[in-house]
C-alpha cells in the first residue's frame, strides 16, 4: 500500500489486549479492531464517533456484544481454557520425568498440528467439555483420514482430555471430569511363535551365521545368534532404549541360581531392575573376552554401532533374514513375526514350562508389564502344555 494512500492507519490506540480503534485519513470517525479468536482475523468496524472518549466507549461496547454472540463454549478469560490447562499438564509431564516416550507421545496428542488437541478444543471453556463433545472429535479425527482410527488410539485421545480436565478439576473450576466415549476395543494378537517353531528359528540362526551370510552388507556372525537368544532369556524388549541401550555397566553377574541382573533405563514403564534366566549369563559373557574386563559404557551388543537406532534396524534386517531362511516369516494366521516376537515367546514360554508354578505378579514386573498384560495378550493364546492337555482328560474317582 502506498505510503500517502488515505487508508493508511493515521492514529491508533490499544484499549486492550486484541482490542484497538484507530483513525485512517479517509475519515474523519474512529474504528474498531477486534481479534477473533475463533476466526483468527481482524473485525472492524466504524465507531461512528469523532471523540477518541466515546469511540473507546462505543469499542468496549462493540467487544462485549460480539464476545456474547460468539460460541458459548469458548473460555471467556484464558484462564479458563482448555489449551491454558494443556499446557500446565504438558508442563507437569515433562519435569515430573520418568518415561521420555510415555511424555512425547502426549505430547504429540497436545500438540499435533491441525487435529491435535489443543488445535480443536484450545479455546473451549474447560466446563464446557463434555462426552459428547470428546466423541463429536473422534468423528472430526476420522474425517480426516482415509481411513478411521483404530479404538485404541482414539481411546489414547480421549484419555489426555481428561487428564487435562483433571487438573481443571483439582482447581475447582468443574465439578466432575467427564466420561470418555464407550470404545469396542480388540486386542493385536502377539505374535509369537511355538516351542519347535522357536528351535528351528535358533538352529536356521546358528547356520546362517556358520555360513557368514551378508545382509544388506553386513555379515551375520554367531554373536547376532546370541542377541537373539538374550531377548528370551532376559525378556528385554528388542528396542533402542531396553536391549540396544544395554551398557556393561547396566550389568551385574550374581549367583544362586546364576542370573544377571539388568539396571534398564527409559524402558517403556521406566527404570526397573530386571532379573534374567540362567543361560543369559553364558550369552552376557560370549559378548567380551573373559580375561578383558568389558568398559562399563561400551554397549552389549552391536557396540560398533555408535547410532542405537542403526543397531536396532540393522539387527531387524538380520532377524528378518534368518525368518526367511527358516520359513517363518509369518505365523499361522498369516501374522508377521518380528524381534518383539521373541519377548513375546520368552513371556509364554516362562508360563508355560513352569508349569503354574511362576509368580505371574514378578513375572510381569520383571519384564516391565503389568498382569493385565499378560493375561490378555499370552495367557488367553498361549498354547496348551502336556501337562494341561492332560489334566482335561482326568476323571474323577470311581467309587
């Protein structure tokens, strides 16, 4: 615009915040300039007055009547607002510590670019937010996909709505936090493979690495074998911050029975001392030379590799070649396996050869799960033992 056109801004002055009149050389009556949240854009208005006094006048009175016609939802102070409160609960989450990735992942829900929640609900009257209105955005959710969100993680959603109600709650600015919608939700299976589908996996394992098979340029040695044997017998998830993030230093070797006891940092339920089975001491030691101490900083496993997240994908590339090999790339219900299938064995191997005799409460704390967990996702499909497939036969005492 040019610098002498007469709708250049001559005089201007803030009543408040996102409120203004000004004056432009086209005429001689103020105007009113009002930010709308909602809109994201300026309303003007001519005030129809000459006197600055009664144009401020007649600007407050213009804000208060356009805020009244505005959704009844929106937080009239932002104090009151959702997003005010979703950024304290960010805030918490993120000096209390404990799980980096529990913290980034609500924080991605927050914050999420054009969906997230602050994004849809930022300028709702925290009172204002209701079951109805946590399900109206699961439906703008999945408006905007191609396809619809799976019910875990809409559950996921609507569970960070109401833990930022929550804190809302506790200051007294609503009476009771809101029900989540009802969600149907199915459970993943985990894939996992059999006690002779698991032999087979280890003895194709042993031989690709006999022969120094390359994959993708590296060459598989018996040393990948034993990674893979460490997952079942130490129940570590084969992830960047558990298995990959093991140091020496996280070790320690202890006794009656021979064990190891593993400090694992940034797990996916946090810090927690893990415990293994006896034959994960035999594999810890083929990965140092006994008569070198190991240096306690130097990774466990795949050491050379200074990036965590290359040693996770090489090592998958190395697990998928050895499925391949062994034809067991999918389970019988056309199911991909993956390293997590090996945690997933070990869990329901442990149940299974202990014949009921495993606390399933340690069990479940020592491989940083919960019982819940492992009853819904092992014990349900776990295969039937002899011992159990034999107890249905029993009859009781003839008289």
């Amino acid at each position: 615009m040019s610098g002498n056109s007469k709708n250049k801004i001559s005089k201007l002055k803030q009543i408040r915040t996102g409120l203004a009149i000004y004056q432009t050389g086209r005429s001689p009556f103020w105007f009113v300039r009002l930010w709308d949240p909602v809109a994201k854009k300026y309303v003007r208005k001519s005030t129809k007055e000459i006197s600055r006094i009664e144009a401020t006048e007649a600007a407050i009175e213009f804000a208060d009547a356009y805020k009244k016609n505005v959704d009844p939802s929106l937080a009239a102070v932002k104090d009151r607002s959702f997003e005010s409160y979703a950024r304290k609960l960010d805030a918490f989450n993120k000096t209390k510590g404990g799980n980096e990735r529990s913290y980034s992942d609500g924080h991605k829900i927050l914050f999420r670019e054009g969906d997230g929640l602050i994004s849809y609900f930022g300028k709702y009257d925290v009172a204002k937010i209701t079951s109805g209105e946590m399900r109206d955005y699961l439906v703008h959710l999945d408006s905007r996909r191609s396809a619809p969100l799976a019910n875990s993680t809409k559950a996921k959603q609507c569970m960070m709505v109401r833990q930022v109600l929550r804190l809302a709650f506790e200051d007294g600015l609503i009476d009771k936090i809101p029900e989540a919608p009802k969600l149907k939700t199915v459970d993943k299976p985990r894939v996992t493979f059999s006690e002779k589908e698991y032999k087979k996996l280890m003895t194709v394992a042993r031989e690709c690495a006999q022969r120094g098979d390359i994959v993708r340029g590296v060459k598989m040695t018996h040393k990948h074998v034993h990674l893979f044997a460490f997952i079942v017998h130490s129940f570590l998830r084969p992830t960047e911050k558990e298995l990959f993030g093991l140091r020496h230093g996280d070790v320690e070797i202890r006794g009656n029975p021979s064990h190891l006891v593993i400090d694992v940092h940034g797990g996916k339920t946090g810090y927690r001392k893990a415990a293994t089975l006896k034959f994960a001491e035999l594999l810890y030691k083929s990965t140092y030379t006994a008569a070198i101490k190991p240096n306690p900083d130097e990774y466990v496993f795949m050491s050379e590799y200074k990036n965590r997240a290359t040693a996770v994908s090489t090592a998958r590339r190395i697990f998928n070649h050895v499925l391949d090999q062994a034809g067991l790339k999918y389970d019988s219900n056309g199911n991909a396996r993956s390293p997590y299938s090996l945690r997933h064995f070990a869990l329901q191997s442990r149940l299974r050869n202990s014949k009921g005799k495993v606390n399933i409460y340690w069990l479940a704390k020592n491989a940083g799960t919960s019982v819940e967990q492992l009853e819904r996702f092992y014990l349900k499909n776990m295969e039937l033992s002899a011992e159990q497939v034999e107890n249905l036969q029993t009859l009781g005492d003839e008289g």
